[in-house]
C-alpha cells in the first residue's frame, strides 16, 4: 500500500480480489485509477444481482457520504486494479476546499444517476437479448466520449446473466447468435463490432 496522503492510500488489487464486502463498514470512498471493478449485491437465497461494472476514473462507495453505515453491495476487481481510498472525513474536506474535486464528484453523481435510470427504463421495456446488446456495448464503450474499445476485459456468461437479468443458458444462446451474425468475435478475448447496436435499435 502507498500512501498519498493522511486519510488517502492508494492500493494494488489483481484479478479477482475483494476490495470490500457486502456488509463491511462504510467508512471511505473509493476511485479507480486503473482498472474494472464489479459491483454486486447477493441476496440471502444466495443469488447475485451485478449492479455495475467500473473502470477508469470512477468513483464509488460513496454511500458513505449518505449516511451508510455498511456497504450494500460486494465490490471485486474484474481486471488488476490501481484504486484510491479515502477516508469519509477527507472527502468531505475536499468536497469543501477543492472544486475541482468537487465538480469530477458531482458529474461522477450526475452519471451515475443518468446511468441508473437508462438500466430502469432498459429493464422495463426491452427484451433479454436487447440488455445483453447494450451491456456489452457500454462495456466497450460505445457511444461514450473517445474510441470505443472493442476488446473488453474477460467477463464470465453468470456475470453478465447477473447484469442482464437472466439466465446464463439464455445468455449463451444469444453470444452465440451474435457470434453467427458477426456482431462480435472471440479470439483469445470477446471482441465486440458496432454492428451489433443494430440489436439495440431494431424494434
């Protein structure tokens, strides 16, 4: 672990490794320097729910800063990971003293909310294979500022069943359809074509 600063440590993760867990005490906010993390919560039936995948210069647990006293969901690296703690106390300081810090927090909030309200709408109106369309291509970054990035991080079929909300077979037989019509590609890792938003826009 190297420390930045009092409150503020900045750590190293790999594949696979917790960074907190459902449960754990909500007492800092984290920032993705480097890296993907996967956010998900599990219910006592033991079923997991992914609430969203991050990368680069994301924030979260910031539930902190509303009064969370544990941590609602699971957060684990999905690819090795550079990532910022700090602590509740000095993220209110900055919020305070440094604006801009203040204004990354604010439109990392704004997205976020924008983000959460397109998953509703998505959830509510669209087919199974359409949300599995759209995940993959958030994931690659289509439709984002910058190029997108066809090759994505190694995800597994459950992990994204959890994210769409279906089940991993179903996910199965639609990669494999999308891997027929050419929408994406495996070649040592997923590939993803922006062919494929036509799965997205075809009613």
């Amino acid at each position: 672990m190297k420390t930045a600063s009092r409150g503020t440590a900045v750590t190293e993760y790999r594949t696979n490794d917790n960074i907190f867990v459902q449960g754990d005490a909500a007492d800092a906010l984290f920032y993705i320097r480097e890296g993907k993390v996967k956010l998900s919560v599990i219910s006592k039936q033991g079923k997991e729910a992914v609430v969203a995948i991050l990368k680069d210069r994301d924030f979260f647990g910031e539930g902190c800063l509303a009064g969370q006293q544990v941590r609602m969901a699971t957060a684990v690296a999905i690819s090795d990971c550079s990532i910022t703690r700090v602590k509740m106390a000095v993220v209110v300081n900055l919020l305070h003293d440094q604006q801009s810090f203040a204004e990354a927090f604010m439109i990392h909030l704004l997205s976020r909310n924008i983000k959460i309200e397109e998953d509703l709408v998505d959830q509510l109106f669209n087919s199974s294979e359409k949300r599995l369309a759209r995940v993959l291509l958030i994931l690659a970054n289509f439709g984002k500022a910058g190029e997108p990035q066809t090759a994505i991080p190694k995800i597994s079929q459950e992990t994204l069943a959890a994210m769409v909300g279906t089940t991993r077979s179903r996910v199965n037989v639609f990669m494999n359809r999308f891997r027929t019509l050419g929408f994406i590609e495996y070649n040592g890792g997923l590939k993803i074509h922006s062919s494929l938003l036509n799965v997205v826009l075809h009613d």
